[in-house]
C-alpha cells in the first residue's frame, strides 16, 4: 500500500443539507412523434447516484472519513436523459416535491456532537434549510469549536458566522451580504479558485482537451454535475488532514475536482483516485 495512503488520518464528518438522487437515463433518439414534433426517446439502461448532500457524504467516505448525514426524507430526482451514441444531454427533469424543514432534533446528543472533527452544512436551497434554521444550526455547531464548512445557494450568507463558505463565481456575484468573520472560497470552474485575491489554478482536465477538440460541449456540463460537492470535500479532507492548511487544501480540493470531471456524471472520489 502506498505510504500516501497509509499515512491519511480518518475523522469523524457530521454533514448536514438536502439530499436528492441523480438519474442518468441513457438511450437513442432518431425519430419525430407522429402526434407532435417531439424527439422519441427510448431508453436503454440507466444508473442512479446520491446528488447534493448525498454526494458530499459519499465523497468523504471515499476519502476514507467516518460520515453521518442528516438530509431530507423526501425523495428529489434530477433526472438526465442522454444520447448514449454522442453523450448529448437532452433534457433534465427535476422531481421535487415540498422538504420538511431539518429540526434541531435530527442532530445527535452533545456527547456525540463533540466527537466530531467537522461539520458541513450542503445547503441547495430545496426547503431543508432555511435562513432562520440555518442561524440557530451555526450557533449551535458553534459551540463545538469544530470548524464548519458550508455550501449554499443562499444569496444572503449571514447566517453562516464564523464558517468556511464554498460558493462558485455566479452565487458570488448574487450574493447580497455575508458575515465579516467568514471565509469565503469562490471556485472559478476550469479556472480554480479564489480566495481573497489570489487565484489558485486548477489543473487542466482530460475532458477539456476532449470539449476543445470536439463539438459535444453538452458532455462538459453533465460531467460537471457534481464537481462542486467533490471540491468542497477535497477541501475538507485536505484541511482536517493539515490541521487547517487553507491554500494547500484549496490546491487538493482543485485536483479532486478535475479528477471527479474525467468521470461521467455524478462522481465520489476516492483516495485511491489520487494517486
């Protein structure tokens, strides 16, 4: 076994947010509807993965952490349909019902609360979490003296004080006001990430060479389905692993994130997967 891997600390991740299921339905489309001008599309095969929430934990477990995720009940489906001759995304059907709101009582006693090494909070905006909720969640994680991860589509982000906030560059440009005491990491997609002013470049992706040379740029966009989630938990991994290297984690987390776009769709990494 590699001493990389060997020497890989594994800690205990509360993770906390909406969770869905990422359906890939594959098959062929060569044909016109008699009854309207639609495509027909026949399905051949198809394959689910956990999304959101639900990647974020998968992610870390496969970086080798002990992972407890406290998500939605019901069921949300992001559901792609695609050429299997070209990878053409065709169209994507979201299934989303109305999300109970996530209640204190989901977490664990305090006992077990202060074993934890960090807490994330994947917030997709889909009911789970809402500004109030999210405010009394970070006051409560607080109390830990864990570090706090966030991922959000909220476009205010004071209710994240004090946390580490992963957004990507058109959330940041949404966004209306944030805490003073917070971190904000912005991923810059092909281009890295940001924190402050310095940019750390990501490394270029076997599926960028293929995009430029070819003209399914379609692909580019579902294998980037996900990226985010495996950014954010390269960064966690990272920082945890060098008891809070923030630039050194943003670089590992950069790298996660092009190995997690070499691969179709929705991806978990794993810790073999670096190496």
């Amino acid at each position: 076994m590699s001493k990389d891997i060997q020497q890989q600390r594994q800690f205990k991740i509360l993770v906390i947010g909406d969770s869905c299921t990422d359906l890939y339905q594959f098959g062929v489309c060569d044909r016109i509807s008699s009854e309207s001008p639609v495509p027909i599309f026949k399905i051949s095969n198809e394959d689910s993965k956990p999304g959101m929430a639900g990647n974020v934990a998968k992610n870390l477990e496969g970086l080798g952490h002990q992972i407890t995720l406290v998500t939605n009940k019901e069921y949300i489906e992001k559901r792609r349909v695609i050429d299997e001759r070209f990878f053409h995304h065709m169209i994507r059907i979201d299934i989303e019902p109305r999300v109970s709101r996530f209640k204190m009582n989901m977490i664990p006693e305090e006992k077990i609360m202060s074993s934890y090494d960090a807490f994330v909070i994947s917030d997709y905006c889909k009911g789970f979490l809402d500004f109030k909720t999210c405010n009394k969640l970070v006051k409560t994680l607080s109390k830990f003296k864990k570090p706090i991860f966030v991922d959000t589509k909220k476009t205010n982000l004071n209710c994240f004080k004090g946390c580490f906030i992963k957004i990507n560059e058109i959330e940041h440009r949404l966004v209306e006001s944030k805490p003073a005491d917070c971190t904000l990491i912005i991923t810059l997609g092909k281009r890295g990430a940001k924190i402050n002013d310095k940019i750390f470049k990501s490394e270029k992706s076997e599926l960028d060479n293929l995009v430029e040379k070819s003209n399914y740029a379609s692909l580019k966009s579902i294998n980037a389905c996900g990226a985010g989630d495996t950014f954010l938990s390269g960064l966690i991994d990272k920082y945890l692993q060098t008891s809070g290297d923030l630039q050194e984690s943003v670089v590992f987390a950069n790298k996660c994130a092009a190995i997690a776009i070499n691969n179709f769709g929705t991806y978990s990494i794993k810790r073999s997967d670096i190496l």
